[in-house]
C-alpha cells in the first residue's frame, strides 16, 4: 500500500505529520512518499501543482492533503490544487462525517454523514465578467452522469456505514432545470435501493433544521456546493473544523483531506488540532484500502484520547495540549 502525502500550507505543515505517525502505528508497512503543493509550493516552484505531485498521487491512488491557502483575490498562476487533484484523480464523491466526541464545542447525539457530488455545479469554476466589470456570471453544471454515480455511490456506502436514511438536498423550487436535474435523477436512482429509505428537503430547509435539530440527519446526499455549505455546519456541531475529516472516493482513488483550511492565524504554534487529520486517514483505511480493523482502531483511539481528557485549545483552553502530545496519546491508546 502506497500513500501520497501532501502537507500542503499552514497547518497542513503540522497536522498531517501527525496523521501519518498514527497511520504508521497501525501500518507499519504502508509505505509514505512526500509531495508538494499549495501556496507556498506556487512560490518557490512557480506551481501551486507541480507535475511531480499529480503523477505521485495517480500513481499511489491514494492521497492524504494538509490544506492549501489560497487567496481570495486572483493571484497570478495559482489554481486551487485540491479542486484540481478532485478532478484529475475523479474522486467524483466526497464524505464528511460528522460524529459526536466528548469535548465541550460538540453537540451530543449527532451522527450524521454529508456525501456530495465533487466534480460538478458551480465548483467547475467557469466565471465571467463583462467588460463594464459591472456584472459576472458563473456557470453551475449539474449532468445526469455525474448524479447517477454520486447517487449509487451514496446508496452503496450507505449499506456499508449501516446508514438507514438518506435525505437529498437541492433547490430544485427556484432552479427547476439544473437543481430539478439533480433531485429527479437521484430520486430515480434512490428508488433502486428500497432497504435505505428517502426524503428530500430544500437547502434552506436543511440547514434550518442542522441548526435547530441535527440528530434528526443520518446522511445527506446533495451536489457540491450545498455540500460544501451544510458539512461546515455539520461540523459545528463535532466539536468544530479541527475535529472534521473527509474522503473523496472516486472508483480508483481517494483522497483523505481535514475539512479545515490553512488556518493562518494558528500556524507553526504546534497547538492545531489533528483530529480531523487523523480520522481523514480512519476514512482511508475504512473506505478505500478496507481495512476496518485498522481504522476501527484509530477511532477508538482519537475517543479514548478526549475521554482520558487530552484536547487542543480549540476545543476547551483550560489544560489544552499540543499538537504533538495530543498525537503521542492518541498513538498510546491504540491497542
Ligand atoms: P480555516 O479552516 O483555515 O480556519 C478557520 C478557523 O478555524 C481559524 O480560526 C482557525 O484557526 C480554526 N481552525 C481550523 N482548523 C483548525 C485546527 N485543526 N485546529 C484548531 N483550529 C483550527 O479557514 P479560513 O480561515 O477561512 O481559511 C484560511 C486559509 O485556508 C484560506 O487561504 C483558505 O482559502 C484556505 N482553505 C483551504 C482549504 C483546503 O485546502 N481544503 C479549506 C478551507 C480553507
Ligand atoms: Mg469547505
């Protein structure tokens, strides 16, 4: 088993280090090759996705990505490269569990899975501006393919992660062709899989109730955008960004990445949380590499280390731990 790793910029540089020391822990013959993008890796190489890096990660079909820090205004010759890894690895699906752990910011009873498509929507980013530069459009894709795939997708995890509810997610109410595309063909496609049962909700509706009740979700089925908005709110309730992973699945690769970002304003403090890092790599073993023991194991591991009372300051500031000591217990509890 090969694994492309990618610490990316900021706390990538911190939390995914750790990650790779409890993946090592549980398997010792995974065999790790370094790679470079994001930010910084555009300033020193010219590219913020070298060559080297993509034919890495095609070649080890699984990847494990920091973050990268990408700015909000357009810089010359940067592209975001986890957008870009997404496609050119077609990790067409991507997972966000959210799953209550013992720490104060986490809300008891939650868990829940958001599975959003990863290829497609407004995220093909296809922007324009007219010459005024008074109006932009952006143009959101929605094809039958990609909701079919994503949508057996969903159904067939869904049997595996023992989920007995799906609720698809659109606003197929204001945008009746390319959200009522979505939701007509993933109804259809649900129909086919009768032992999971189907609701829909409105995207509005939906995050109105992940507010108000988010026990009420078991998993979430919606294209990339609204996906992108509800598993951050999901999230919210696990405790917060730090302790959220995600698995892009496509039929040939994945990628294990934090939900989180670059966090700028926490990097190089060795305080960043690595749970969302280390339970991105428990997606990998699971979901990808199937190997349930090993990632069994790092789960209990990351619960055990909250209720022995081991945290980082974003969770709970009174004896908050480092990134590194918090990391060396979580590699202590596994057994
Ligand atoms: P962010 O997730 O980096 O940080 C948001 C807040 O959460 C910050 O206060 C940060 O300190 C805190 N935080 C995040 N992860 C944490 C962790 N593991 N432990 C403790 N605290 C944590 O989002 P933000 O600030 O919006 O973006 C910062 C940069 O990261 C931007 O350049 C953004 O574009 C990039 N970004 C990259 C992503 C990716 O590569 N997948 C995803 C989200 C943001
Ligand atoms: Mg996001």
């Amino acid at each position: 088993m090969e694994l492309c790793v990618i610490p990316g910029d900021g706390i990538g540089k911190e939390v995914i280090p750790s990650a790779v020391r409890v993946l090592q822990a549980v398997m010792p013959d995974i065999q790790i090759h370094h790679a470079n993008a994001g930010f910084d890796c555009l300033k020193t190489t010219g590219t913020p996705l070298p060559d080297e890096t993509l034919k890495l990660a095609a070649r080890c079909r699984a990847v494990l990505f920091g973050a990268s820090d990408s700015p909000s205004f357009p810089v010359e010759g940067y592209y975001s490269p986890i957008i870009q890894l997404r496609r050119r690895l077609d990790t067409y699906a991507s997972m966000r569990p959210t799953r209550y752990l013992p720490v104060p910011t986490a809300r008891a009873g939650v868990d829940l899975i958001v599975f959003r498509e990863n290829t497609e929507d407004l995220y093909i980013v296809d922007e324009q501006t007219d010459p005024t530069g008074q109006s932009s459009t952006a143009s959101k894709v929605i094809t039958r393919n990609a909701t079919e795939r994503v949508t057996h997708r969903a159904y067939q995890l869904a049997r595996q992660a023992n989920r007995k509810k799906i609720t698809i997610v659109h606003k197929a109410n204001v945008l009746p062709q390319s959200d009522g595309l979505f939701r007509r063909v993933a109804l259809e496609v649900a129909a086919q899989y009768s032992d999971i049962q189907t609701d829909e909700l409105l995207v509005d509706t939906a995050a109105y109730w992940m507010v108000k009740e988010p026990t009420r979700f078991d998993m979430i089925l919606t294209s990339n955008m609204y996906g992108d908005i509800l598993s951050d709110m999901a999230a919210a309730w696990g405790g917060g960004l730090g302790m959220i992973p995600t698995l892009n699945i496509g039929d040939n690769a994945a990628i294990a990445e934090p939900v989180h970002g670059a966090a700028p304003d926490i990097a190089g403090k060795n305080i960043a949380n690595p749970t969302a890092a280390i339970l991105s790599v428990a997606l990998l073993l699971r979901y990808h590499w199937k190997r349930e023991e090993q990632a069994q194991q790092i789960e209990d591991a990351v619960q055990k280390t909250f209720e022995q009372g081991y945290h980082t300051v974003d969770v709970k500031k009174e004896n908050a731990v480092s990134t590194d000591t918090f990391t060396d217990q979580v590699i202590a509890a596994l057994s």
